[in-house]
C-alpha cells in the first residue's frame, strides 16, 4: 500500500505518533493558571495530555515537571497562593498506544496576585491558607449548622472568634439538612476613618458543590454590591477541609472585587453574605483590604 494510501486511512499517523498541541495560551487568574490549546483528539485517539511545568525557562521534561494529565484540551493549575507565581509551560500528547508526541513550544505564564497580598488587612476572619480548619464546624459537623447558626454567622472583627462565630460552611436552599432555605453570613468591621484609596473584599472558599454552587449576593450598609455566580467544586468540602494535602478533590476559588466607596462609612461597617439559590460554600478566609 502506498504511503499516500496510508495516510488518507490514517494508518499513518500512529507510527509518526500523534501531532503536537498547537495554540497553547494561558489565561491570568488569582491562586491558579488556566491553560487550553488546540489538538485532534481522534488523530490517533489521545488517551491524554500531559502537562508540564516549572519557574525556570529551558527546563527539562520529566516526572519531577509533570504538573498533571488531562484528556481535555485545557487544564488548571491551581493552588498556587496569592503571590504572583511565574511559570513555564509544555504539553504532551499520549495517544491510546501510549506513543508520545514531541513537546508543545514553550509558554510563559503567570497568576495574578490577590488583593490579600497587595492590599492592607483591614479586617479579616480566618487564615488564607487554603483550609477551613480554623473555622467552626470544621471540617465536617455540617449537620449541627441548623442548632449552631439558626440565623446565620454573626461576626465582629476584633472581639468575635472564628471558631465560634464563623461557620465553616454557608447553606443554601438546596440544602435540606440546613432546613432548604435562604442563608445569611454576617462580617462586621469597624473603621476609623474610609480609606482614600480603593478598598477591596476578598472571599476565598475551600470548596463548593460540584453541580449547584449557587451565587451569593453581596451588600455592605444595606447598600447591594453584586451577586456574584460561584464556580462549581468538588462536593468534598462539606466533608474535609484541607485543600493543600497531596491528591486532595477539593477545588478552591476565589471572590476579590471592589467595595463601593459610598457605602462604607467610620465606626461599625456590616457586610452581609446572603445565598438565596443553590447549594453550599465552604470558606477558606475572608477580608477587606485598603488598596
């Protein structure tokens, strides 16, 4: 058979191995770096993509680089933290045979850094750490939510204590074990006078449910900020509480935006949470920082 005839069936793609990924690109996120790229899936059939990433340019592919494996045409890498983290990035493609293709070019990235590091702490309730263990309930006394918070969290900075006064778990809804009704998580902050610059909110959470995250709605002083779609998580919040432990399911996300300027005033500030649809968040910390 002719190599012309060969390749119009595609038996010859498999003995050249599957082509490389082009387009790879990366997209600017807090704590984490998402990548996608262009690929044939069925030119052989991928089995996977593998991923492979380090600090330095020029590094050397090799289990100690493998950052993780996909069968899609994207990947996240998260967990990354608040600081600004700069990586390099290639990807393989493993067809079902298990041949290799050669390595994607090289792609420059990095994450964006979180107000929790370019801002000033104003307030704060919990550590950002990526765990859930400092708050009450913690990591899995979800169903005592009801008799712990029958009107939800109440907290002041400065004289509350988070594991008292802050669950680590905000129903909604959907959730019949907190009665399937509307919830409310209450953040309570003094200050002295309102900052000249920008003052930012930052909710980072541990986890969220896998299908119905919901959304929260945000308002400070009664005036409302935004309601705000959460992504969906892993559904093992609810359960553990440590996102950092090698080969953990928990899947972190991030809320940082802009408080209105307006609406904050010197003395006791009052931020509310409210989830009015979907199911649970678990936090990881949440803050207001001057920026």
């Amino acid at each position: 058979m002719s190599v012309t005839r060969r390749t119009a069936l595609g038996l010859g793609t498999a003995a050249r191995g599957p082509r490389p990924v082009t387009g790879l690109r990366a997209t600017t996120e807090i704590g984490r770096i998402r990548l996608s790229w262009e690929g044939e899936a069925y030119e052989p059939l991928v089995d996977h993509y593998a991923v492979y990433g380090a600090p330095e340019r020029g590094f050397a592919l090799g289990p100690g680089t493998l950052v993780g494996k996909t069968v899609y045409a994207s990947f996240s890498h998260d967990r990354m933290g608040g600081r600004r983290q700069d990586r390099y990035y290639r990807v393989v493609v493993v067809d079902a045979a298990g041949n290799r293709s050669r390595p994607s070019a090289e792609l420059a990235a990095h994450s964006a850094e979180s107000v929790t590091v370019s801002g000033r702490a104003l307030a704060t309730v919990g550590s950002f750490d990526h765990k859930s263990l400092e708050f009450a309930l913690a990591p899995a006394g979800y169903a005592q939510y009801r008799t712990r918070f029958p009107k939800g969290a109440d907290y002041t900075h400065g004289t509350s204590t988070p594991g008292t006064d802050w669950s680590y778990i905000q129903p909604g809804p959907a959730d019949s074990w907190a009665g399937g009704r509307a919830s409310r998580a209450t953040f309570r902050f003094p200050l002295e006078a309102v900052p000249a610059g920008e003052t930012w909110l930052a909710i980072w959470l541990v986890d969220t449910h896998a299908s119905n995250p919901g959304t929260i709605q945000l308002a400070l002083n009664g005036t409302a900020v935004r309601e705000v779609k959460l992504e969906n998580g892993a559904t093992r919040g609810s359960l553990e509480g440590d996102a950092t432990l090698p080969g953990t399911p928990l899947k972190p996300s991030y809320v940082e935006l802009p408080l209105p300027a307006g609406a904050l005033k010197a003395g006791e500030n009052v931020l509310t949470i409210d989830k009015r649809a979907g199911s649970w968040h678990v936090y990881d910390a949440l803050g207001v920082f001057a920026r």
